[in-house]
C-alpha cells in the first residue's frame, strides 16, 4: 500500500502528515540546519531526494514527496533567508547507513524514506559530507546565473580550481 505523505506550516510548527494523520511535528524554530540531498545538476526542483532537517537531539529524515523541499524553498523565503541555514549537497556525496535506505536488492537503493534518527548517529557522517552553503533556493540560482554569464565572476570553486 502507498502512503501519500506531506507537510504544512501550522503556527511556528511544520506538520508531516501520512494520509492525512500528524505523525511528526517540527518546531521551525528549532532547526539548526536543513541538508538538501539532490541528484542530477540540483537546478530544479524535481532533482531534490531528500532533506535531512537537524533539530535538537534527533536529525528528521524527510523524502521529496513529503513537500518539505517546497515549505522551505518557496513559502516563507525571508524567514530561512535569516536563518541562513539552507545547505545543499549531491547524492553521490551522502551516502545514509544501510538500514535507512529503503528499496528492495533486485531495484537498487532509493532515498531514504521518513525518520526521526537520534542526531549522534549522523553528525560524524554529515559531517564529511561536501556541503554547500548556507544558501536559499534563490540565493543558489542567481550564483549559478552568475557563474554561467561571461566574464561573471568566478565563485570559490572555480577560485580554487585556478
């Protein structure tokens, strides 16, 4: 059976529903950091996998059908643009233990699916992942339309690279 799983900002809160029942809810304000996991070029929307949200003690595990790539990337803009906690990193980059990866050995590994991890068991290989930002949706696309404009100026990676 196929959950539909999504989320909404209530008050201060975001709610993560499975066919319309709450089974988590995230104090916004609590967030320390969200971890988008993206495939592809990460340029648009569809090529997000999964988010990782750090808050508090536990790292919540949201798919990309969850919506919540959409609460934080278009809803409430100026409210993460603040927080400057919006990191970006591909998917060959963060690879997740084992046991949090769903998919069948015949399919192949697919992104994880919903979960509440305690945050010890993930900050030693988050913290190995390439991040980057802190950037906002927004703020990643006007880097990547300067990057491709000729004679734009080069960002850091390009700086090291010479």
């Amino acid at each position: 059976m196929t959950h539909s799983w999504r989320t909404a900002w209530q008050a201060q809160d975001i709610i993560v529903y499975r066919d319309d029942v709450e089974v988590d809810r995230i104090a916004a304000g609590s967030i320390e950091r969200v971890v988008f996991v993206y495939a592809g070029s990460g340029e648009s929307v569809g090529d997000l996998v999964h988010a990782l949200v750090e808050c508090g003690d536990d790292v919540v595990i949201l798919p990309a059908d969850t919506g919540f790539g959409g609460r934080v990337n278009f809803e409430r803009l100026e409210y993460w643009a603040q927080r400057a906690c919006v990191f970006w990193v591909h998917q060959s980059q963060a690879r997740l233990p084992l046991r949090l990866r769903r998919g069948r050995w015949w399919l192949g590994l697919a992104a994880p699916g919903f979960a509440r991890v305690p945050r010890q068991e993930l900050t030693a290989l988050i913290e190995r992942w390439p991040l980057e930002g802190p950037q906002t949706w927004e703020q990643r696309k006007w880097r990547r339309i300067e990057r491709r404009r000729p004679f734009g100026k080069p960002d850091d990676e390009q700086r090291a690279r010479a």
